[in-house]
C-alpha cells in the first residue's frame, strides 16, 4: 500500500507528531510551519481602490517546503487540511488549498479542539468544507493591520521615534487610555463618610455593623455618632441564606492568561506559548477560546477521575 494514500497538514511540526502516532501508516503528517503565504513587506500589498483585495507572495524562505507539500499532495489520494479552528488556521488551510492547487474534490478539511485519538478520528469521520468567512474574517483583519501599520508607523518614526509600531488593535487602545486619563484628570471629586461601628453580643462575641447610607461631611457624622453615644442596639431581624459557591468556569485565553501572570508572573508570550506546547502534546483543550462549555468527553473524564480518587470519601458521606 502507497505510503501517501492520506496527506494530513497541519501548521505545526510537534502537533504533526503527536497526530501521527494515532492514524496508522495510512496517513503521512507533514507541518506547514505556520502560514505559508503573506502580504509582502516591501510594499502596501492591499489594491485600495480595487475592494482592498490583499495580494499574498509565498516568502523565498517557504519555498522549498511548498514545493515538497506540493509533491507530496500530488501523489495522495486525499489531502487533510487539520490546521487550527480559528481564523489563522482557517486562512492557512484556504492558503495551501490555493497555492498547492489542490483538487477540490480529494481536499478534505478538518478540526478539532483537543489532540486526543478520539478527537483526532472524530474529525476524520466528519470533514467539512473550507469556511469562508473565517478566511475573509482573516483577510480583513489582515488588510486592517496593513493598512494601519503601513500607513501610521512612518508618522510615528517622524513625529515621536524609530521603530515604534502603530496596529489595527493598539492605535484604538491608546486612544481609550488617552480618553479615559482626560477623563480622571477633569474628575470632581466629593468626599463622603462612612460610619462603622463593633458591638458585642451577650456573649461576648465581636461583631461589626455599617451604616447603610454614607454622611455627605465629617460635622453631620460627628452629630450623628454624638446622638448615638448612650444608645441602646437591637437586632430587628435575623435572616439565613442557604449559600451556594460554584466552581470558577474552565479557562478561557483572557482568564488564562489573567491567572498565570497574578499567580506566576508569567507574560502573555510565555503563557501562549506553555499553553500551545500543552495542546500540541494532547494535554489540553485548544487555547484560543471564549467559550467555557466542556465537552461530554471531558465531563465523563472528570466524574470518572473524581470517582476513583474520592470513592471512599463519597461512601462514607453517604451512609448518613
């Protein structure tokens, strides 16, 4: 049997790995090594009166692996496009579709979000088509970071200092910040005071109470704490709430990123990148996510661990 019969592309050499060992000698895994085509430097690249249609270039330095990725999917009977599901991994896979020429019909485009074998052989059974509004989600994104960059950048170099960079996303930032410091700097600000005071029960327990509106100044406080000197306190009522304390959500990429830098001090480069090699290896979820949903297998997973570790435990509780 051809080795080739099945030509799986994926964006990274150590997820190419990892997948590899789960789908047999059928299936050669090869890495594009990220994206494989690009607006070139040298030049705006982005047609602005003809519909900002970008103009990609594959880079002198991705030459050779197109052409190897090209001969390779010439001779497979079906290539498996298994980059990433998220923009970047949507435009790799429309870019190797476009630049190895593929046959649309032998072109197969799948993904997942964990690198597991079930997961990995899930996505074989159920291939899609390339979705083109993530690839145009990419595009534009694209084009906007171009258009920003290439335009503003020289401005910046002129008026405040070389090599600073201006971007689709921190151009608008610093125009928020800037805001919000105009902002705080014309603040008003107006004092109040907040009365708290500590009794003592029969039993000679401490406990605090709070005021529930605040004195708009220190003279109203000091006549009311006056008033208040040789006052008798009662509690009026007493009410109990069954309280319920839910585990935090699984990660997302912001929460992740929040936890590992108060926790650890890690940057965000550093926490993307321990991630990313988690996922590659099959130990993690996808990283780039918003969502907190967990998938069934995860769930099952989770109880089937929780079960093994702390049966006794649940016995026990249980009995009463």
């Amino acid at each position: 049997m051809d080795m080739a019969k099945n030509l799986v592309i994926v964006e990274s050499p150590a997820k190419a790995k990892t997948i590899e060992k789960f789908l047999g000698k059928d299936f050669k895994v090869e890495s594009s090594f990220g994206h494989i085509a690009d607006l070139p430097s040298k030049e705006l690249a982005v047609d602005v009166e003809g519909d900002f249609k970008p103009k990609y270039i594959v880079p002198r330095d991705k030459k050779a692996l197109v052409k190897n990725l090209k001969a390779l999917a010439d001779k497979a009977e079906t290539v498996w496009l298994a980059s990433d599901e998220d923009r970047e991994g949507e435009a790799i896979a429309w870019h190797l579709a476009e630049e190895l020429d593929l046959d649309e019909a032998k072109t197969k485009r799948i993904v997942f979000h964990e690198i597991t074998k079930t997961a990995i052989l899930k996505a074989i059974e159920n291939p899609r088509k390339i979705n083109y509004n993530l690839v145009n989600a990419q595009q534009a994104r694209r084009v906007l970071d171009r258009l920003v960059g290439y335009e503003l950048s020289p401005v910046l170099w002129k008026k405040v200092k070389g090599g600073l960079s201006a971007g689709r996303v921190q151009s608008v930032s610093v125009r928020l910040i800037v805001e919000r410091e105009r902002e705080i700097q014309n603040f008003k600000t107006e004092a109040s005071f907040r009365v708290d005071a500590e009794f003592e029960n029969e039993e000679g327990k401490a406990f605090k109470a709070k005021l529930p509106k605040n004195l708009s100044n220190q003279e109203e406080a000091a006549v009311f704490l006056e008033k208040n000197k040789g006052a008798t306190f009662s509690i009026a009522e007493l009410t109990k709430k069954p309280a319920k304390k839910q585990p935090s959500p699984p990660f997302t990429t912001s929460t992740l990123q929040q936890e590992a830098s108060r926790k650890l001090y890690f940057p965000v480069s550093k926490t993307m990148q321990v991630a990313q090699r988690l996922y590659e290896a099959g130990l993690i979820t996808y990283m780039r996510t918003d969502s907190v949903n967990l998938s069934n297998e995860a769930k099952s997973a989770a109880q089937a661990e929780i079960t093994f570790r702390f049966w006794r435990k649940i016995q026990s509780a249980t009995q009463f």
